[in-house]
C-alpha cells in the first residue's frame, strides 16, 4: 500500500504509524539513505508499531533497537 503512495507522504510519520499498523514489512520501503528514510527507521514507535505487526520488520530497523529489551520481546513474541 505504502509503495504506491506519493514519495512525500510515504515519509510523513503519521502516515506511517497507520501503514506498519496495517503491514509491519512496509517498513522496509524507507530507503535508509534518505535522512527521512533513517529518522522513520530510528523512530521507536514506528519501529514498535511494525514489529508488533509482523516480528520481521525488527530487520529494517535501525541498529540501535538490536540491544532495546521492548523492540526485542514483540519480535520474539512474534516468531512464535
């Protein structure tokens, strides 16, 4: 849903709240060479809100949530 959706909302971080809500994974459409792109994937309820989704977007994340307690339990949670 995200991919078709204009570049300038795609960044916009309540619309994506709504769609890693709906699609964990579309946080993997943020080009993490953008500086927007980085921010959104450093965001912790971004990053909250899409593992809880679906475990796998902890893989688009950015590195620091590798070590977070929270971001680290919903993927476990998830996987199982």
């Amino acid at each position: 849903a995200l991919a078709s959706v204009a570049e300038v909302f795609r960044y916009d971080r309540e619309v994506l709240v709504e769609a890693v809500n709906r699609c964990g994974m579309t946080l993997s459409l943020l080009d993490p060479q953008l500086a927007d792109g980085m921010r959104l994937r450093r965001d912790r309820e971004v990053v909250l809100s899409a593992v809880r989704q679906d475990w796998r977007a902890v893989e688009y994340a950015d590195e620091q949530f590798l070590a977070d307690r929270e971001v680290g339990g919903e993927a476990i949670r998830g996987s199982w």
